[in-house]
C-alpha cells in the first residue's frame, strides 16, 4: 500500500514494443505505406501485433531497415559485453512467400 512500483527493466511482457527485446517478437509480413515508408508487422510478446520502421527503438536496440522486396528486417541489438569490438550485432530476419517455403519442403 501507497508502494510505487520499480522499474528494474526485467520485466518486459506487455509494456509496449519499445520495451520488447528482439528475440521476443515476431516478424509476420512487410507492406510499404501509400507514402512510400516499408513498415514491418510483427507480433510482440504480448500477442499484438505493431508496425514498425527504420529507426523505431526496441528494449534492446533499434530496427535500421524494412526491405520489401527482399523480405529482410534487419535489427541493431545493443550488447553490453565489454570483450565485444562493436557494442552492437546486426540480425536479419527474412521472410519468405509462402510459394517459397512449399518448394524448400
């Protein structure tokens, strides 16, 4: 009673896609918006789905580009290992037509 909750960054299910790490979301589709902008849709651990951006900021680091065409999403994640050379690494989630994935079985 009376007690403010503390934020120990820990806890993240349910507190909105910025406060998402990378690994709990996922990629469902990419569209690019009638003003040109490739926006991601995935789905947080929170079973919402969110469009995202280059540049939109997650827990643990940043989505730098939506290529359509491609279907890759890449994320910067921030690593805070100091034996690290760069405090970052580079993820590319890509997706694949769904005619893509019938051939590769």
């Amino acid at each position: 009673e009376g007690k403010i909750p503390v934020d120990d960054g820990k806890d993240t299910k349910g507190v909105g896609i910025n406060r998402m790490r990378i690994q709990e979301i996922i990629v469902m589709g990419m569209v690019t918006f009638p003003d040109g902008t490739p926006r991601a849709i995935v789905m947080g651990n929170d079973a919402r789905g969110y469009w995202l951006k280059a540049g939109d900021q997650l827990g643990d680091g940043i989505l730098m580009s939506v290529d359509v065409k491609s279907g890759e999403v890449i994320f910067r994640q921030d690593i805070a290992d100091p034996l690290q050379i760069k405090p970052y690494r580079e993820i590319v989630r890509q997706l694949y037509p769904v005619e893509e994935e019938r051939r590769k079985k």
